[in-house]
C-alpha cells in the first residue's frame, strides 16, 4: 500500500527543504483491527501524512431487475398480431430472441401453459416438415 502511494506526485521534491507538492490518496480501510494496523503502518512510514477522514459510501449492491420471459414477450405479440401467419424467423427477429430451439420445444409440448395461453387466443403452431421448411404460428380468431 506504501509503495503504491509513494508512486504519485508525493515524491517529488519539489524545493530546496525537500517538500513535496500535495497529493489526495484516497483508501477504503475496514473498520477493524485490520484497517487500523495498516493506517498506523502508513503514517509510520510517510511521517507528516495528514490523515482526515472521507466521506465515502460503498454502493448498495445492485438488485437485478427481472427479465420478462420470452414466453411471455411471446403471448403479448400475438395477441397483438392481426388474423393470419406469422414465421418464426419473424418472431425471433421481433422479440429479439437468439435461438429458436426452446420455443419450438415449447411449442411441441401441448402441456406447456405458453402453448395453452397461445392455443386459448386461437393461436396454433404449424412445424416445419423437411429441409428449407418454414415453422410458423397461425392465428385464427
């Protein structure tokens, strides 16, 4: 701690009494035993030093805000979508997803609240069959 401090302005002489120009360093100690044998081992070795007290705050941790699921990102941009088809390659792009492999997990699984919630608006998915096919969801109501 000593030595990094000592790397600042503080070591430069700065006139013939060998002042140097003033410096802020600015430490987080524990409130211990620990904290207190480090403070008295600074001003040991850097005689003068003015020690003063900082008003400092550690940040509260940051709560995570919950993200909305994609399920239900889903069945809102249904019920929003007029009578018809919608591709899954357009849903993925819209609801910014990066995979498409869950959902259509989802989607296959008729047990699955998503796909109940999605088949009580009138929603039904259609899969794909063979290469180049396209998976999409049809609105009938």
């Amino acid at each position: 701690m000593i030595a990094a401090d000592n790397r600042i302005c503080c070591r430069h002489v700065i006139d013939a009494e060998g002042n140097c120009p003033p410096a802020d360093i600015f430490i987080v100690l524990p409130q211990d035993a620990m904290g207190e044998s480090v403070l008295d081992a600074i001003k040991a070795d850097m005689p003068g030093i003015a020690v003063r007290q900082w008003d400092f705050e550690l940040d509260p941790p940051k709560g995570r805000k919950p993200r909305e699921s994609s399920h239900t990102r889903l069945i809102s941009y249904m019920e929003e979508q007029p009578v018809g088809t919608v591709s899954l390659t357009e849903i993925q792009r819209s609801l910014k997803l990066t995979s498409l492999k869950k959902l259509r997990e989802t989607l296959n699984a008729a047990d699955h609240p998503t796909t109940q919630a999605l088949s009580d608006m009138g929603v039904k998915y259609v899969a794909g069959v063979g290469r180049g096919s396209k998976s999409f969801l049809m609105k009938a109501i």
